[in-house]
C-alpha cells in the first residue's frame, strides 16, 4: 500500500485542499487508471504502436486528426514549439535546440508569459525557439500579433489559464485569425482547461493539456491536433523530447483517464463538489474575522471555489501565517495560495472528500485560537517561496 510506502520513508500525505498542483503530485489517480498502468508494466509494447493507440482515442474525444501523449503539458508545449519548427525533417529534430536554417521565432502575448511553477516563455526558448513577446502585460491586439510575424515566425502561443491576465487581450479566435493570414499555427496551452474539444474547434492547430490535472491521469500530457504537427511534434522523442520521455505506463493511464472523463457523470462531481463548499462555508461563517465568498473559476471551468479572507486585526494572523500553519499541521493541509499576498486564499473541492474538507474546516477554526507572535510580511511572495525551496533537502 501507497501508505505503507510513503510511512516507512517517513512522507506525510497532504490533504490538498488547492487543486491540481504538481508540487503535490499532481492529481490521485482513480483504480482503472492505477491498475491499466500495473496490468502494462511487466509487457514490453512498441512504443510507437501504443502512442499510435493514443492517437486515435485522442481524435476520437478531440475531433483532432491526430494526437500523441508527452511527459507532461509543459514537454508537449516545447515539443510541439519545436515541431513547428522543424516539421518531421529528423535532420532538424536532431539539430534542435540549434535552430540555424530554420524558422525560429514564437510569439506570445506578453499577458500569457505566466508562471505555472516554471515560465512560459521558457518552455519555448527551450525547444532552441526565440520568444517574442507582442503587447503590453494588459494590452494585446490582434495588430499587435500581425505585427510581430515575420519570415521567421515559426509558431505562436495562446496560453488558456487562471494564471494569466484575463482581459484586455486578443481571444483565441482573433489570435488565430491574425497568426493563420500570415501561415502561422497555432499552439494552444491548455493544461488545467476541462474543455477538450473548443480551443481546436476554435481553430488552433494544436493543443495541450496535463494529463494529471482535472483529467486525474498519472503524470503526462495530451496533445491533439493537425497530423503533420502532432506527428511533428510526437518525432522530438528522437531529439529534445529523449530527455522528457513518457514511459508506456504513462501514456497507458493517461489514456485511460481520458477514457473515464467520457465516461464520468460530471453534473454528479459538480453537485458534490458545491455540497462540499457550501458545507465549507457554514462551518466557517461563525468565526469572527474571517469572511468566505464563492469565487467561479476565471477561465470558466466548472468549479466554484471558496475565497477565505483573513483579517489581522481580529485574528492575529495573515492569510500567509495560517496557511503557513495549516501546511505545517497534522495532518499537512494545502490551500490554495497564489494570493496570499492579497489577505485571502482559497478552497479547492476538487481533490478532497467530504471528510477531508471537514478536517480543513476544523483545523482552520484550531489555529485560529491559537495566533502565533509572527507576522511574516509578504510584500516578496516570490522570495518567500524561493527561500522555501533552497533549504531543500532539508
Ligand atoms: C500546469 C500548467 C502547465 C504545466 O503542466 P504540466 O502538465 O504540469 O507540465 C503549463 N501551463 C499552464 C497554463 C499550466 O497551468
């Protein structure tokens, strides 16, 4: 048993009240995703007719023409960067990430260059690719995009996430309109986006998503979209993409999570995921100086989540300080903290049971009778983080 494990070497599990995050390890995979990819471990499959496999269940839930399985959605960006740049010459999958005598600039919306644990624009220059960056951070037009193609232009990139700025930019069909006048295709991270079918029907040429996100898959990513560039893109496994390889059991349970989405009753999820933050709620009203507000998701998943504000005058804590102490518990919780800095964090129900979400209720009201004497500014989030990170392996 996974508990067996993680005991005897002394790892907490965490209750994950976040979301999908893969500094959690991403998503709990279900049983027929665990047990596909034990039943293919001990066999030896050509890869290529596996990943063959995957491309026609892709098409099949997609309504791509093609589709293939990377190690994750931020190796199916670089992959599919660099098969727009070197098409399935082998001779320029192997010269990659030098890009001489091939087109080699990638487009970007200075709004989409996020950071989702790692930068966009760095998993483009990774594919040997130059990012040019069109816009403002909260301005983008479509000229804008027409205006940064040139002879080199290889690919552009539309980013759908909660991470970026989320108006003032060009959509995803203008974006396509402006890069396909000028023979441009499209590349479209959508890596925690529940909508397999739209961004393609909208026109992008490819499209990615994480297979370990809402899709409850093991690590790995799904890419769909034209043949040539999925094809394209599948070929940097003899090139840049060896050092990002997806194992036969990974394509195997994230085919399988695919599978199950199809399969899965999502009004059922749903209504137990708003029963779960409807009871979150009124556990919390009661305590003074906290207030809880619904919050729908910014890209129009279907999730509602629970927005907790902290007051430090009448608690004595910060939104940091009590998540900083809910991680610190037992049992280990994690909420969702990218705006901490803002005074609130949020509740996730996606990826807890009923009595989990009780469990964070109650911890919450524990420590907040017992305020600690620090008061952690948090004017340099990202410090604060990266300080965390460097102490590691401690
Ligand atoms: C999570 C995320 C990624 C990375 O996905 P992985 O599958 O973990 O590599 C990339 N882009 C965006 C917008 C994300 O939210």
């Amino acid at each position: 048993m996974a508990d067996g494990f993680l005991n005897r070497h002394g790892v907490k599990t965490v209750i994950n009240v976040s979301g999908t995050m893969t500094a959690l390890g991403a998503s709990r995979a279900g049983p027929s995703v665990a047990n596909t990819m034990a039943e293919v471990l001990p066999h030896f499959v050509r890869m290529s007719e596996l990943q063959a496999a995957a491309s026609r269940l892709i098409s099949l839930i997609t309504g791509a023409q093609a589709g293939c399985i990377t190690a994750c959605a931020a190796s199916g960006v670089v992959a599919a960067v660099a098969g727009c740049m070197t098409g399935s010459d082998l001779s320029k999958i192997e010269q990659l990430p030098d890009t001489t005598g091939m087109k080699n600039e990638c487009i970007l919306q200075r709004g989409h260059a996020v950071d989702f644990g790692a930068g966009v624009e760095q998993m483009i220059r990774l594919s040997g690719a130059t990012c040019v960056e069109v816009g403002s951070i909260n301005a983008c037009g479509a000229y804008q995009v027409e205006g940064a193609v040139t002879d080199r232009t290889a690919a552009a990139v539309y980013v759908v996430s909660h991470h970026t700025v989320q108006s003032g930019l060009v959509s995803l069909a203008h974006f396509v309109e402006a890069a396909h006048c000028h023979g441009v295709p499209v590349v479209v991270d959508a890596a925690s986006e529940y909508d397999l079918t739209g961004f393609l029907a909208a026109g992008a040429d490819i499209v990615v998503w994480s297979g370990h996100k809402f899709l409850g898959g093991p690590t790995s990513g799904i890419v769909a979209g034209t043949e040539e560039l999925v094809r394209a893109t599948y070929l940097q496994e003899h090139g840049i993409s060896r050092c990002m390889k997806v194992g036969k059991e990974s394509v195997a349970g994230a085919m399988t999570a695919l599978e199950d989405w199809q399969e899965r009753n999502h009004a059922a999820v749903r209504a137990a995921e708003d029963a779960r933050i409807a009871a979150a709620e009124q556990a919390l009203a009661g305590l003074a100086g906290l207030a809880t507000a619904r919050e729908e998701d910014p890209t129009g998943n279907p999730i509602t989540r629970l927005r907790v504000t902290v007051d430090p005058k009448a608690t004595g804590m910060s939104a940091f300080e009590l998540s900083r102490m809910l991680a610190a518990g037992d049992p280990a919780i994690q909420v969702r903290d990218h705006h901490v800095d803002r005074g609130y964090f949020l509740l996730d129900p996606c990826n807890v049971t009923d009595d989990e979400m009780t469990t964070v209720c109650t911890r919450i009201a524990e420590c907040l009778l017992r305020p600690t004497a620090v008061t952690t500014p948090t004017d340099n989030l990202a410090d604060l983080r990266a300080g965390a990170l460097r102490s590691w392996p401690q």
